[in-house]
C-alpha cells in the first residue's frame, strides 16, 4: 500500500498553500513547526528516523482534507507536553484542541472494561467539546498504522484490533472516508495478516482481468457522456480488501462476492447525475434492489450520492456511484467539510447543522451516563451506537434518521423528539402495521401513531430499545413518576403526624421554622423533605420532633437516619451446610455473632435446632457433647450482623465519613450507641457484612479515618 511521506517544513506548507491563502494563518503554522521541532530535536523513532517526522506527516495528512490553520497548528503540537507556552504563543482555540488530544493520549487501553469506557468517555467529550481533536487522532492513529512495521507483532495485533473496533468506527460515523478505507486495511494486515494476504492473493490473480474490464466499461460509459454534452470524470477501482474481508465474515465465498468491481462517475450538477444514470441503465442492465437514492435523502452526515449496480463487461457486476465533485468531498471528508467549506457561506451553515445533528447522538450518551446509566451501560451504549453499522430510516416527509442497527420504531420516535416517543401508541413500517419491538431495516418509512392523553411510555419498552436516548429518557419518565408519587406520600405523613401533635399547619410551615429545618438537614427544599420522609429517610416523628425540640446536634441526625433505616434481619439455613442434615433449624449466635469466613461450629439446642458459634467463644468453650462440624455455604450471597467497636477524638463528622466507608463496602449499618467521654467518643456499632474479608478490608478503611484511635471486633 503506498502513500506519501514528508520530511521538511516546506513541503507542509506547499501543501497547504492550496486552500489557506492567509499568510497570518501560514506563519502560525510555520511557527508550530519550528516550536514542534525545537521540543523534539534529539528524540528518534525506532526505526532512527527523528520524532517530529510523525507531528509532521499528521499534519500533512491534514492538509489534504482542507482542515482549517488551527487544526493543522494542533496536530504539529500534540505529542508536547501541555503547558502555558503553547497557549500563550498560538492562543487559546489551539492550546484546546492540543489539550483535548493530549487527554484521549493519556488513557491507557486494556481488555479492562474500565479502561475502555474511560477511554470511550474522552474519545465523545472531545467530539462533543471541538470534533477537531478526533479528526486529529484519527490522523494521527492513520500515519502511527502506516509505520506499525517498526514494532513487535504483539504491540502491532494490540494497535490494530483497536483500530477496528474504535476509531475506524468513529471515522465512519463521521463521514470520513479518505481516512477510514487506508485504516482498515493497514489494520487488518496487521490484525490477520493471513487473511489479508489471502485476499491480496485471490485479487491479484484476476488482476489483469478486472484492469481491463474497469477500463473497457469507463471507455464505454465516457463515450455515453460525452455523446450527451456531460463533463464527467470516472474512476474506477477494486472494492477495499477490508470491505472484502467483511463480506467473507458474512460467510461469502471470494468467487462469490459479486461486485468487487466499482467505478465511480463524477459531474458538475445533481441533474447531470441523474441524466448520468438513466444513460448508464439505458445501455447496461441493473440489478432489481440494488438502488439507492442518497441524493434526494441524504445520510445524517450529509453523504449525497447515487448507488445502483448493473451487469457490465465480462460478466462482472459493476457498482457505480455518481455524484458532483462537491458532493464528493463531503463524502471524502465528512465532518472534517465543515471547516473546509468555511468560505462557502452556505455550505458551511448547512454542514454546520449537520456536523450539530451528529455531535447531539454523542451529546446524549454522555448526558445519560452522567444521569441514570451504569459504567457497563454506558459501554454497551457506545459499542452499539458508535462502534457498530447503523441504518437509516425515513419518516414519511423523507427526513433521514440514522439508529444503530437492531432498533424498533420507540427508538425511532424518541430520535425525532421525546414527546413522540412519551405519546406514542403504535408504528408504521412502509404502510404496515408493526409491533413495537419490530428490528428497522436501512431504508423504511417509518410512522409514529400518537396519542396526545397517552399517560407515557410501559416499563417494558426498556428492553425493547436500543439507543441510550430512548433507554433514558423512558428510565427519567419513570424515575419522576416515582419520585412525584413518594412526594405525595412524605407529604401525607408529615400531615398526619401534626395532626397527632396538634400542631397547626399554619405554625409549622411558617417561612422561618421551614428554612430552619431545611438548614438544619442539608436539604434542598420543602418537597426534597417530603421525599424524604417518603422514602423513608427520615421518620415524620422525628421531623416533628426537630420542631419541638430547640437544638439538634447533627450527630443527632446521622443517629436518626440510621435508626430509620429499613433493616430486616434474616437467618437462612442454606447459609450453613450441616453434614449429613437436609431439614434443620439453624440460627447464628447472639454472643459471638459469626459471620461467613469465621471459623465455626455447631451447638446442638434441645429443640431450636443448631445455634453456630465461633470456634473461639467463651459460651461453648466447655461444652464438647452437643459440637457439630458445620461449614459455611460458599454460594451464600446474605449479610450477617457483627458488633464492632470504635474509639475516635471529638468529631462532629465522624459518623459521616464512616457511613461512607460503609456504603462502599456495600455495608448496613444497623445500630449506633454513643458513649462520651471527655476527650473521645466510642462507639458500639452492629452492622451486616458479607464475609469475613469484606469486614476486615472495612475496617483497615475505617481505621485510616484522621480521628479514629482504635477500631476492633467485639463478641459479648
């Protein structure tokens, strides 16, 4: 695979030369490579070659999809370090755009879940913050692939896969061709070398063939065209190895993979294109399903273009695209246009809008993993949103949608807008009838029936979408019926309960004492206490008695939420496993209260069963007749009660830095007495604990608390 490769300062600028004509903007990009190049002097590549080779090339590379000064000025300065130079020297828009790419750098990919949505999440900040950073990564991973030979064939596997399965994905969404096809393929060479050269192979061997065959169709279709007054210029080519490789993937045979052959026609007007292809279909046959109309329905990154494959020459099937060269370049270009077109006033605003409607897909994912989405969440959400082939569907006023493959008309009604996917009753797909989960394919006209008195969407539509759009805003729907409902009942509570106290309404909820109560428990508002007296939070008494009492310490109040929490204490036999014994009776021991990776053993009770005890408590020190061997059932997921005790300096903060701790370990704390002593506080605290383990991780966390003097396990 050849390709360019540049070695001076003047070749860059040359090169942009023939689209920028500022000559200020021309100085900042000479001046980033003469500040790149001082930084990087003595550094030298693997291969000896020096380092600013690479910032080099990714610029240049740059150039050739018309990207804006900035743009070109950040990708020489990227692999710096950040500091205030660079900002004081070219400004704060590039200082940005290299902070945002020294970001998505810094993260360290690994098979860990963790580490890819980390990474996800930087890759869609920077899409979100300036898509300028991306296009600058993809070009940088583009010239780190062309040179992928200098390094170890692990390291070049590891680099590859990733290609494939992150930035070749986002370069697609995006638009940019010119930059994904020469990504895949590096990739794949160095993915699955065995494959990609099988592919070469089977290609080479038809080689001459298929040159011949492209050449004799071009001839023909140029005489049509120039016959009918059109200026055209046709190219034609082989199908990408990577496109081949995924029609193989699909279990396609290489023979029977039928349109590998492609020629692509390009004209000044969309009437030329047009007049092109009903000549091209007057003198070849086409293929029935095989046409697609991308200009009078563009894709949602603005791709305009016409698709249709006909029987040509020697039996091969030909796929022909014809478009303007204007259309080509955003098919080229993508989003990256935007900055290209920025002299063309109403190009630009149209791919401005574009470049908005793309950039919202990402905006919410990011916005549904800050509000109701879990870590895994997230990660699927992107893998299936951005890191898969999508479709695009229609609605019936022609509006392209683009969803993730495998999505159902809720998720095509919550895209156009939320109150179409919150009132929606039922769909259309090309004038049928579906039920809800039916899986769009590329190309329907899809219709949303709603229903303005529709009281929202159903529980179940959760598992029926696919997009986080959908998956979020049916969870926000649900999570506010909730918390309306909860409201209401906290509400109904605290009415009762002054009505208990014979209270008046009109004393309590005078503007003072309200203002008073929400200080004195850090909440939000009068409704964020009603909410909490609803779920349980707090008790109404206990709000009541904030009222009748004067003060409150806010130890106090850790004390009350505690005593409030819901706490249900349960033995379960299959805890335990009894040699020998099914059906028995089996509780835990008040006196040494073990827990799961204790060491235990049976006390056989006359009548209640068998109490389990520590091996070491002092109750059954003396008792050897009634001992039975027991062990802890290992596929117990329960928590067990256990007393501890803690010995800290006078804090008014402690107890909330401990219920923190335990909240991390997944910890209840179940009961707290307080025991003050002049200069220190001790604490005699029961809490349910998972195992052993957890306890003592729990524990070393505690005793790292500024004020704890001394933590331990008691047994009574």
């Amino acid at each position: 695979m050849e390709y360019e490769e540049i070695t001076t300062k003047e070749e860059l600028i040359e090169s942009a030369k023939k689209y920028i004509t500022d000559e200020d903007e021309l100085n900042i990009i000479s001046k980033a490579f003469d500040y790149s190049i001082e930084k990087n002097t003595e550094n030298k590549r693997l291969d000896g070659s020096l380092e600013f080779l690479h910032p080099l090339n990714v610029a240049y590379i740059l150039t050739k999809i018309n990207i804006d000064y900035a743009t070109i000025s950040a990708s020489l300065l990227h692999e710096l370090d950040l500091n205030e130079d660079i900002e004081k020297e070219f400004g704060k828009e590039i200082y940005n755009i290299v902070s945002g790419v020294r970001k998505i750098n810094r993260v360290n990919i690994s098979a860990d879940s963790l580490y890819l949505i980390n990474y996800y999440k930087k890759i869609l900040v920077g899409l979100c913050e300036d898509v300028r950073v991306i296009i600058i990564k993809l070009a940088d991973r583009l010239e780190n692939t062309r040179n992928l030979w200098m390094l170890d064939e692990e390291t070049q596997k590891k680099e590859a896969k990733e290609t494939l399965e992150i930035l070749s994905p986002i370069s697609h969404h995006l638009g940019m061709n010119f930059l994904k096809q020469e990504l895949e393929d590096l990739s794949l060479r160095y993915y699955k070398p065995e494959i990609y050269y099988d592919i070469v192979k089977n290609l080479n061997n038809t080689k001459i063939e298929r040159d011949n065959s492209i050449l004799e169709m071009k001839e023909n279709i140029s005489n049509i065209l120039i016959e009918h007054s059109i200026k055209h210029e046709i190219k034609g080519r082989s199908k990408s190895i990577y496109s081949i490789y995924s029609k193989l993937e699909k279990g396609k045979r290489f023979k029977d993979i039928y349109d590998i052959l492609a020629l692509r026609v390009y004209v000044e007007t969309e009437a030329d294109c047009y007049l092109t292809l009903g000549l091209i279909h007057s003198k070849y046959k086409p293929l029935s399903n095989r046409f697609k109309d991308y200009i009078a329905m563009p894709k949602e990154n603005m791709y305009q273009s016409l698709h249709t494959t006909i029987f040509g020459v020697d039996g091969y099937l030909f796929e022909v695209q014809i478009r303007t060269y204007e259309m080509d370049k955003i098919a080229e270009y993508g989003i990256a246009s935007h900055w290209a077109y920025k002299e063309k006033k109403d190009a630009s605003v149209a791919l401005k809008n574009t470049v908005e409607q793309k950039l919202q897909l990402f905006r919410s994912i990011i916005e549904s993993s800050n509000e109701n989405m879990s870590n895994e969440e997230f990660k699927d959400s992107v893998e299936q949103e951005v890191l898969r082939d999508e479709i695009y569907v229609y609605t019936p006023k022609g509006d392209v949608i683009e969803l993730p493959l495998g999505s159902t008309p809720i998720d095509f009604a919550y895209r156009v807008h939320t109150d179409v996917g919150d009132k929606m009753i039922g769909a259309l797909v090309n004038d049928n009838i579906v039920p809800l989960n039916f899986e769009l394919k590329d190309g329907d006209i899809v219709k949303i029936n709603i229903n303005k008195n529709s009281t929202g969407p159903s529980k179940e539509w959760i598992n029926m979408v696919k997009t986080s759009q959908a998956k979020s805003r049916i969870k926000s729907f649900f999570t506010k019926i909730n918390r309306e409902e909860t409201i209401k009942k906290g509400e109904e509570l605290l009415n009762k309960e002054l009505k208990k106290n014979k209270i008046p309404n009109t004393i309590f909820f005078n503007e003072e004492n309200i203002n008073n109560l929400i200080k004195t428990l850090s909440e939000n508002s009068l409704e964020e206490i009603y909410y909490c007296i609803g779920n349980s939070k707090y008790s109404a008494s206990y709000i009541v008695g904030l009222y009748k009492k004067e003060t409150i310490t806010k130890e106090e109040i850790v004390l009350n939420k505690l005593s409030q929490a819901n706490v249900k204490k349960e033995t379960n036999k299959n805890d335990i496993i009894v040699a020998g014994i099914d059906e028995i009776k089996v509780s835990l021991a008040n006196c040494c209260k073990p827990i799961k990776g204790d060491e235990v053993i049976g006390y056989i009770t006359k009548g209640k069963g068998i109490t389990v005890h520590r091996v070491n408590c002092h109750n059954i020190s003396n008792i050897e007749e009634r001992l039975i061997e027991i062990e802890w059932n290992k596929e117990s997921q329960n928590k067990f009660p256990t007393n501890i005790m803690i010995t800290t300096e006078k804090s008014d903060n402690f107890l909330l830095d401990l219920i923190a701790k335990a909240s991390t370990y997944s910890i209840i704390i179940q009961y707290i007495q307080t025991i003050v002593n002049i200069d220190k506080n001790i604490y005699d605290i029961i809490i349910l604990v998972k195992d052993l383990e957890t306890l003592k991780k729990f524990m070393n966390d505690v005793s790292q608390i500024k004020q704890v003097n001394n933590i331990e396990r008691v047994i009574k």
